[in-house]
C-alpha cells in the first residue's frame, strides 16, 4: 500500500501519521519527491484501514500496491533513482559507460585497457577477478591478485571499478571495490543478496539466464530490503532459441524496468552477443531505447584473451562506439 500526501504538509502531522502506522507493526519507505512525499507500506496491511487513511486531511490518495516488490517499485519512488559511485552518477539521465576485459589478465594488460578507454569517454572500469567459468577447466580469474592489479588501474586512471563477487567468504577482500557485481549466475543467491543489503556500496546486479524481470526485481527487493537501496539492474540477455548469439538481447526489459521500478537499468551488449561485430549495434539500440548505461568488454589483445575474446571490442573499437553512443544519447536525451 502507499500513502500520497498532499503538497506542503507540514512534519509534525506527517510525522504523526508515520508512528501511527509503524505503531500497526508496518515498516515505511518514504520517498520526498519534489512535489510530493509518498509513504510505502512494507509488512502485512490487511489490518490497515484503508478507508480511514484516505480521510485523512493530510492524505492525498491511498493505493494497494500488488507486486510482490515494494522497495524497488517505481510506485513507491515515483522518481528515478540516481546512484553516485564518487563522482560518478547513473540513472536520472545520468549514462555511464562502463569498460574493461572480461577478465583482469597482468597489470599491463588492465592498465592498458584502463587508459584507452577513460580516453575513450568511460566512466568506470570492469575487469573480473573471480570468474564464473562453465568448465571448471577454463581460467578462473586471478582472484586477490586480480583485485590488487584492479586498484593499480584506479590509481593510474581514476576510474572507479566494478568487479564481480562470487562467494560471500571473498567478501573482505572487496571493502575498496566501489561497485560489487552480482552475476547472472548469482541473481537468485539469496543469502548472497541479503549480505549485499547489508553494505554501503553499489551493487550491480545482472539478470539470470533463465530469469523473467519480476524475478529480478525481486532479486534487488533481498539487497534493498535488508538495508542498501543502491542497486543497478543490468540486462545481459537471456536464454531463447537463438542459435546464432549468445544469448538474446531482451531490449524490451529496458523500457518495461523503467516502468516497474526507479532502478538504473544498464545494458551489457557483450555477453548478450557474444560477438564483438554485434556489439555496437546493439549498443546504440540500447542507447536509443533509453537505458540508463552501458556494460562493455574491451581487451587490448582479443585474440588472446584468456576469456570472452570473441565478444571483446579492441580499444579503438570502442573509442568509435563511445562517440556513436554520445551521438544517439543527444537525440534521445
Ligand atoms: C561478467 O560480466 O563478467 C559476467 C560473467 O557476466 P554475466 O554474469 O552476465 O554472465
Ligand atoms: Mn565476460
């Protein structure tokens, strides 16, 4: 349920009618908009009566609320979530542009990579020190060593960096990490997304191969529920039919998120693909079909990249997406 109050309610009142209503066992989302203040009903509001909240003369309108995610329905917050990663924003029109290998490889690999694409217009650097690999054969990322070889490339460049957690025993490890990524693997590892609740950091969290958007959103309700409201969805592709991509670009998850919940949603065109040809176009359609960011692998060396080569644009590469990107955020904008 929400509660919508009328414009200029002064605090006393409304801070009566807040204690009145934590005093029925309910938990209260309050959202200060510009124009007006919306309290969202968290707990078991059957005893609540409706009628009588929506006579109050401080009460604009009174609404059941029927998704079963309340912290990140765009009802709750009817305006679009900004999340600050330093200087950085996303969301509320803030686009950000994130880059960097699949995975951190040597320092000169991601150093390298690091400076070509904050040249290019990135705002923030990806590189993955603990991968989730499908064979467990494959390179699995240098792990603490990755981290470190991470902060040498903020330190030259600047560039905050996103890296993804796997296993919630790695977890001291990431205290200096300035986004955590959740990846699609982990979307539904509850116990996972309950410990990132519990910290004051951005979370990036990807959708599952095989998830539908209200199980994602439900996924970011365990982070936000448990106390951090600073979640980034990310649409990476699904699983369909498709016998020629990696998997397939849900483009529509973009506007439809949009609608469904105040989150940034950002788009990862790469292992959507898997295939660096696909990427930028399927990087200005994100654009265009107003997501709030992008989520890209670019390595210096593709052709021997020790993970995801085939899907990862060369810097130049994405030095020409990034001014395409511009060009299309300025009609869209
Ligand atoms: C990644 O971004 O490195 C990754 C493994 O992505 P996903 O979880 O979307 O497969
Ligand atoms: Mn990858």
């Amino acid at each position: 349920m929400i509660v919508v109050l009328k414009h200029g309610v002064p605090e006393e009142k409304k801070a009566q009618l807040m204690s009145w209503l934590e005093g029925q066992g309910l938990r209260l989302h309050i959202s200060n908009g510009e124009y007006q203040t919306v309290i969202g009903l968290i707990g078991d509001v059957s005893g609540v009566d409706f009628d009588l909240v929506s006579s109050l003369e401080i009460v604009d309108s009174v609404k059941r609320v029927t998704e079963p995610f309340k912290c990140c329905n765009r009802k709750f917050h009817p305006d679009d979530m900004i999340v600050e990663v330093g200087d950085v924003k996303v969301g509320g029109g803030h686009f950000v542009m994130i880059a960097g290998p699949c995975s951190v490889e040597s320092e000169e690999q991601i150093v390298t990579v690091a400076r070509a694409v904050k040249a290019a217009g990135a705002q923030m650097l990806r590189g993955g020190a603990f991968k989730p690999r499908t064979s467990p054969y494959d390179f699995a990322g240098l792990k603490a060593e990755g981290l470190e070889l991470l902060r040498i490339a903020r330190k030259e460049t600047g560039l905050p960096i996103v890296t993804e957690l796997m296993n919630i025993n790695d977890l001291p490890l990431f205290e200096d990490v300035d986004v955590i990524q959740i990846g699609a693997r982990n979307m539904q590892n509850f116990d996972l997304l309950r410990e990132m609740g519990m910290l004051d950091k951005p979370i990036l969290l990807k959708r599952g191969l095989a998830n539908t958007l209200k199980e994602l959103l439900m996924s970011a309700e365990y982070i936000m529920a448990s106390g951090n409201e600073r979640v980034i969805l990310c649409e990476r592709g699904i699983r369909t039919f498709s016998d020629y991509t990696r998997n397939t670009l849900d483009l529509s998850a973009v506007p439809m998120l949009h609608q469904m919940t105040h989150l940034p949603v950002i788009v990862d065109p790469s292992h959507a693909t898997g295939n660096a040809k696909l990427v930028p176009p399927m990087a200005l359609a994100a654009t265009a079909g107003g997501a709030d960011g992008l989520i890209i692998e670019v390595h210096n060396d593709p052709i021997h990249a020790l993970c995801d080569g085939a899907q990862s644009l060369r810097p130049e590469d994405f030095a020409a997406l990034a001014e395409k990107v511009r060009a299309i955020r300025e009609v869209v904008a």
